[in-house]
C-alpha cells in the first residue's frame, strides 16, 4: 500500500461493527461498534469478557451490558480519541439512576455518554457512544445520578434534580472557601420496610423512611454554620383516614362514656383527655462519617414535620451517608442501628432464584437461569414457549448482591456438560438485577446400570452462593472449588433421566412368551384404548385412574411427544397395581364412565367378550 493510501486511510473515519463469541458459546453477537480512522480500525480487535462481570460493579451499580475488553495489534497504528458504541438493555433505569459507561483499567473511570442513540448502521437498539483516549475494558452500567455543585461563601439553596421536593441550603460563610459537593440520592421503596418489619418482630414502629443520601464533601472543610436538609418522609398513612373515622370514633366515645360513667366516673374522665391527645410521630436521623465508621442515632438533631410529608434538619458535621426514619413510637437506639443495618444489607440485594428445566422433546438437554424474583413468571413463560419444563420446580428465593455468583456441579447419577465432551465440571452463574445469565447443558447417567430399583436415573445439582469477598480480584483467576465446598450448599434441585429399554437379542427359543394369553390380549386391549383416548387429545389427568403423581411425570418423561404412548404407558402402570384376582374390565370400564368416555365404557365390554381389538 503506498503512502498516500495510507494517509487516505488515516484521515477517513469509518462506523465498523465488531462481532464475537462469548467464551462457550457458538453463537455470534455483537461487542460494540467503533468509530475511527480506517486504518485504526483495521488494527482492533474486541472480545467478550461477561466471566469477569463480578470484577466491574460496585454496590448501588448495575451492569447492563457485557463486559467488552478492546485490544489492538499494532499500538504505534493507534490514533486517539475513538468513539465506542457499546449496545446495552436497561429495563428499570427511573429518575434517581443515570446510564454510565465504566472504563475498568488501573483504576476505574466513569464516562458519560455522549449519545444513547437507538441506532447502529441497521441495527435498532439502545447503544452508549462514548469517547476513549486509551484501550481496556468497558461496560455499561445503571448508576445512581450524581448531582455535583459548589457551595460559595455567599450560601447557597440547592434544590435537587432528581426531586425537587430535596433540598440543601448553605447558609452564609458556611464554608471558609468555595466546597465542592456530590450527592447521590438512594430512594427506599415503602414494600422495602414492610419486608423487613415482617422478617423481625423487632420493628414494629417504623413507619417509613427518607431515601439514603450519600455526600461526597471533597474539600473536607468543617463546617462554619449548619446547613438545612429538607428530605420526603411519608407520614402514617393511618392519620390519613384520621379525618374521615372522627365521627364514627366520637360516637363510639360517646357510648363508652356513657356506659362507664356509672361505675368508674374518675376514669372516663382521664381516657377521655387521653383520647383527645394528638400523638405525633417521632422522627430519629441515622448516619456515619464515613465508610469505616458504625451507623449512629444523632438524638441531639431536632426533626421538625413540615408539609406534605416534608421533614426538615440543620447539620452542623459531614456525614457520608444519613437517612430519618419516621416512628409511630420511640424504640430503643440498639433496634434502631440493628434496622439501620438491616436496611443498608436489603438496599445491596435483590431477591433471586435458580430455574432448572429440562427439554420436553429431549430430556437431555437442560437449561439453567439465575434470575429476580419479579422476573420468574416472565422467564418461565419465555422458557416453556421455547418448550423447556420443570420438574424441577424453582428454587425458593434468596437474597443476592450485584456481581455475586453461583457456582453449581451434579451428584448422583447424572452429570452435565457444555460441549458433550467435558462431563463432570464445576459451572458457574453470575448475578446481575437487569440481566439473566443462562447456560444450556446436555446431561447424561454416568452409571447405566445405577438406580437399579427406579425405573429413571437420579442426580441432583447443588449449588452455592460465592460472595463478592470470596471472588478473586484477578482477572483470569477462577475460585477453586475446594474452596467453598465445604460450606452448606444455598439449595439443590433434584432432576432425573428416562431409562432406556435395552433391546437383547435372543435366540429364538429362549424369546418371551406370555405364561398367560389374557395378558397379550389385555396387552392389545390397553394399545387399542390408549390410540383411541389419544384421537381425542384426552389428558392423562381426565382419566381418573388411582395412580401417583409421580407415575404421571415418569410417564411424560419416558414418551415425552407420543400420547398415545404416553397413554398406553399409564394404562399398563395402574394394572400392575392391581392383584391377580381383581375384576380388570369392569374396573376399568368404571373409570372410563367417571372419565366421561361411556361409549369407549360400552366398546370395551364388547371387544372383551369377543376377544377381538383391532
């Protein structure tokens, strides 16, 4: 290529896509498209990295894309900046939270997207461009928004824009010098403090809280005069319907007042001063200096109730993080730290469950999801039309943090694999809130001859719950399975394979015959009446037959697309149920007249007399 090629090419930019495969996966998608001179971009190449995901969150974070690590040949064929469009879904973003890009090298730098455009050459979807000086390791991530300002020596009223209804007000010389602020609002939904007051008996007092306010106070100068916070604070909804039960509660009084007054006159009096005292809410504000520091109870601030549920304070100290909580009566400071506690550990966490099904037209196959609990109903729905189905059912529901992980293995006598090679391996999922990680499985016995006594093979996955603090901090370092297996697996989910009937070739004098010629014929009197039960779509339920539900799910896991089969497959299990002696054909014609089938009822009786069923 001659020289005035290759300038050409250095001074045209072009958009280009960068398609790969996730390590494991067959299936293309695209990691990102970049703009950039034609010939940078000869020079690049990108990768998926979504097993390292737990590496690029932090708490109040949550990861919306997949981790992309962008790499080049040739650094001296670089020219800087680049524009990165990385493509991203983000399902609950609400006003408090901001799209950011994440730049995780030496130490992590956060971009703010230059567009959030929903196109790509042809391709329809949420992208975030942002402009990169240096290659390395990108997502995208929901955060919660920061406002940034600077308080001058003059004061300052800063009303936020994340709610208006909060603001900060500065009063003069509150700072020696200008103080430059960042604040993060946390909202806390209302179902948030219902769970927890249900979870411990300890809290029956909370009636709501603030949100969570975290402050960054860079220039860390003291404070010269305080400053006035003015937070949301719902009040009792109870008081609400104050209003509207006065008249129904004076005539209650009233009678009361009336009946006792006979007998205890000195009473009523004080219940009735008693009852028409307003009782107020207690309002306690909760913080820490700092990350290091315990949660404190600062009794010595006075919350005064302003309107419309507004609460407002002066500081006269930096806290890093604070929040009021509104009580219906006092409770000890102890309880209220253990909330505090309680509160800060549900805000990092997310209600999960593992989904395991199996193939309906192939019980071999398996999928695997870790998803949120208010997803579940989705994800099962999107599962069974792609024609996966339990047994097993879910697993219950337990609390998970951003970027945490759960490793599983098969026991038993069924094992797993990705590629139908590799058998017997650890596998692992990683959390994320707007995410569902997914591994697709084939599963196999490992010993034919096990379970003798079932008639399927059993296993069981386990799995367990790795912490953020357990993760390794290395990037192409995974956690040993020695070292979280002996701890108490988080669940199991028991799965089981069909046996296969082994065909034997046997010379002809020693081939089965039947001791007994009315067991061929009740052999093709069941075929006969499962092809007909079969025409009609009749449901294994509809039959009424006293048998398991256990027999049930054997039977649909062994004929799994044929009902004819699966039908004929029932009709031989609730025989061999039945004693020798047992009347079969007047059974049976009973429960085909419970089942709605009196003509099948009528045919049955017929072809049994004449011993014909074709």
């Amino acid at each position: 290529v001659s020289d005035s090629e290759e300038v050409k090419k250095s001074r045209y930019w072009m958009n280009k896509e960068f398609l790969t495969k996730e390590s494991g996966k067959n299936k293309q998608e695209i990691a990102c498209f970049i703009k950039a001179p034609a010939t940078v971009l000869e020079n690049l190449k990108c990768n998926i990295l979504n097993d390292t995901s737990s590496l690029v969150v932090d708490d109040s974070e949550e990861l919306v894309s997949n981790v992309i690590s962008i790499e080049c040949y040739d650094y001296k064929k670089l020219l800087f900046p680049i524009n990165t469009a990385i493509p991203f879904t983000s399902c609950f973003r609400g006003n408090y939270r901001e799209i950011m890009v994440k730049d995780v090298n030496f130490q992590s730098n956060y971009l703010t997207p230059i567009s959030l455009q929903g196109y790509q050459g042809n391709h329809k979807e949420s992208f975030a461009e942002v402009k990169v000086y240096h290659l390395g390791v990108f997502s995208v991530l929901s955060c919660l928004k920061k406002e940034t300002f600077t308080v001058p020596k003059v004061g300052l009223l800063q009303k936020l824009s994340v709610d208006s209804r909060m603001s900060f007000c500065y009063h003069p010389e509150a700072f020696s010098s200008p103080a430059p602020m960042q604040l993060k609002i946390q909202p806390i939904e209302p179902s948030l403090v219902s769970a927890l007051k249900l979870r411990h008996d300890t809290y029956p007092s909370v009636i709501s809280t603030s949100a969570l306010v975290h402050v960054q106070h860079p220039s860390a100068q003291l404070f010269n005069s305080s400053v006035t916070i003015t937070l949301p604070c719902p009040p009792n909804s109870e008081k609400k319907r104050q209003g509207e039960e006065t008249e129904h509660a004076r005539a209650i009084s009233a009678m009361v007042k009336r009946v006792a007054a006979v007998y205890h006159p000195r009473a009523v009096s004080a219940s009735v001063r008693k009852s028409g005292e307003k009782l107020s809410d207690t309002l306690k504000l909760l913080g820490h200096g700092n990350k290091e520091e315990e949660w404190k109870v600062f009794d010595d601030v006075i919350i005064q109730n302003a309107q419309n549920g507004l609460v407002s304070f002066e500081l006269n100290k930096h806290l890093e993080r604070f929040v009021v909580i509104r009580l219906s009566f006092l409770l000890e400071n102890t309880y209220l730290l253990l909330f505090a506690q309680a509160l800060e550990k549900a805000l990092c966490s997310t209600m999960g469950t593992v989904i395991l099904y199996q193939k309906r037209e192939n019980p071999y196959k398996i999928v695997v999801l870790l998803t949120t609990s208010k997803e579940l109903t989705s994800e099962l729905q999107n599962l069974h039309e792609e024609g996966y189905f339990g047994p097993p059912e879910p697993t219950q529901h337990f609390p998970l943090r951003e970027g945490e992980q759960i490793h599983f293995r098969f026991r038993g006598n069924i094992s797993a694999s990705e590629n139908g090679e590799d058998f017997g391996k650890v596998y692992k999922l990683i959390f994320h809130s707007q995410r569902t990680p997914r591994l697709e499985l084939q599963i196999k016995e490992v010993d034919e001859f096990g379970n003798h006594s079932s008639p399927h093979y059993k296993g069981t996955a386990v799995f367990y719950r790795i912490t953020r603090e357990m993760i390794t901090k290395k990037w192409e370092q995974n956690l040993p399975f020695d070292e979280y297996q002996h701890q108490s697996p988080l669940c199991k989910l028991a799965l089981t394979l069909p046996k296969h009937e082994k065909l034997i070739n046997r010379p002809r004098s020693t081939k089965r015959t039947f001791s007994d010629s009315s067991e061929a014929l009740w052999d093709n009197l069941l075929f006969w009446l499962a092809e007909e039960l079969a025409e009609d779509n009749t449901s294994l339920f509809a039959l009424c037959l006293p048998v398991r539900r256990s027999v049930l799910q054997l039977v649909r896991l062994k004929c799994p697309d044929n009902l004819t089969h699966q039908i004929y497959e029932l009709l031989c299990c609730w025989k061999k149920t039945l004693p020798r002696s047992a009347d079969k054909q007047r059974l049976l014609s009973r429960y085909l007249q419970k089942s709605g089938r009196s003509d099948l009822s009528e045919e049955l009786h017929l072809k049994w007399q004449n011993k014909v069923f074709t």
